[in-house]
C-alpha cells in the first residue's frame, strides 16, 4: 500500500527531490531566457500604479511581519491582475490539491498550492508565499507541485515569493529526464531599488509566451 506524505514536509531540500525525480539543473542560461530578455516595456500608468503598490506593501511590511494571505492580497493578486492572468486565456483556481506517485518508492507525495493558474486543466503558474520557511527551501515544494502538472510536456513557470523577495522558476519534463532552472532572486527590500518594474515585466512576458501556445 503506497505511503502518503505531505509535500511540505518531505520535500525541503533540492537534495531530496532529485533523490525522487530525474531532475537536471540546466547548464546554459537559453534554458530560461523570459526572466532577462526582450521584456515588454511598461506604461508610465503600470509605473505609477506599482508604485502605490511598493508604498503600500512597505506601509504594512515595516509595521509587522506579515502572513501569507496578506502577502497575496497586498503584492501577489494585484501583480497577477496587472499581468493579465484574470483575462482570456487564463483560469484561476486557488488552493487546487496536487498528487505525485512515485513509482519506485510506492510512496505519494501530496499538497495543495497556495495560488495556481489554470489554462485549460494546463497547470502553468505555481505561486508560494512562505513566510514560516526560507525562500531556497520554497523552491524544491514549488518544482514539486509543478510535477504534479496533467499536461508534462509544456514548459511550466513557477513563482516562490515571501513578499520581500521574489525568484522565478521553469521547468520542463523531457522523455528522460527534468530540466530545471530558477532566475535571479528579486527584492523589494531596498526602496530606492526595488525591483518591483522587473518582476511585473517578468510576469507579463511568461503570460504572453503561455498565451502564444493556443
């Protein structure tokens, strides 16, 4: 009888997930080339409005450490709004359960995602918010749902944030094996800069390649 175990607590490490799944880090930076080139250029209108958003993160942020749920409704639904995954094609479902059967092991990996975006039952976009853990331990929980994806042989984007920082993730299931890579990480720590432009650019231009596909 197969062995049931939460994502959250067996997966902590890179380590341990590529001692479950064939995964490879990719050796070149071609692999994930959305997070640094050609992003779209943004409105002085989508300038401003991040703006009020940065004011209104730190606002909150520098009076007490904030929860999960605050993080998505002060920066996560608005950045997804603003990159234009509420609208045609996209579908959003929250806290949508992911089961992984491994089959050497007979051991299955379950967990539910904090925020995940939907293209036609196509998982494409994980989003964490972790504050209880550290953003480099969100990483291996995020490419762990993203296996959990129906639909293995689309590229899959990943976003792991606590609210100060921010980093990237792809992924996509070959034949024999997982190629991986996550971006730069970027923060919100520093006002004068923060890199709030950069990860709405990101956001959009992930949107649009997935958009591209249909």
């Amino acid at each position: 009888m197969p062995t049931i175990t939460s994502i959250s607590k067996r997966i902590i490490s890179l380590e341990q997930l590529t001692q479950k799944f064939p995964l490879v880090q990719a050796n070149n930076d071609q692999f994930f080339p959305e997070w640094r080139e050609n992003l779209p250029e943004l409105t002085t209108l989508e300038k401003q409005i991040l703006d009020k958003y940065y004011q209104r993160y730190r606002r909150h942020r520098d009076r007490a450490e904030l929860s999960e749920e605050t993080v998505k409704l002060l920066l996560v639904f608005p950045l997804l709004e603003l990159a234009g995954f509420y609208d045609e094609p996209f579908f959003v479902t929250a806290e949508a359960p992911v089961q992984i059967e491994i089959q050497d092991t007979h051991e299955i990996l379950k967990g539910r995602i904090d925020t995940l975006i939907i293209q036609q039952e196509i998982w494409i976009l994980i989003v964490e918010s972790k504050r209880s853990v550290a953003l480099t331990a969100a990483i291996p929980q995020c490419l762990a749902y993203m296996l959990g994806n129906p639909q293995p042989s689309q590229p899959l984007y990943g976003l792991v944030t606590d609210g100060d920082l921010f980093m990237f993730v792809k992924l996509i299931q070959e034949k024999t094996e997982i190629i991986y890579d996550f971006s730069e990480p970027f923060s919100l720590l520093i006002a004068r800069r923060h890199k709030l432009y950069e990860i709405l650019q990101i956001l959009k231009k992930i949107s649009g390649a997935i958009a591209d596909r249909r």
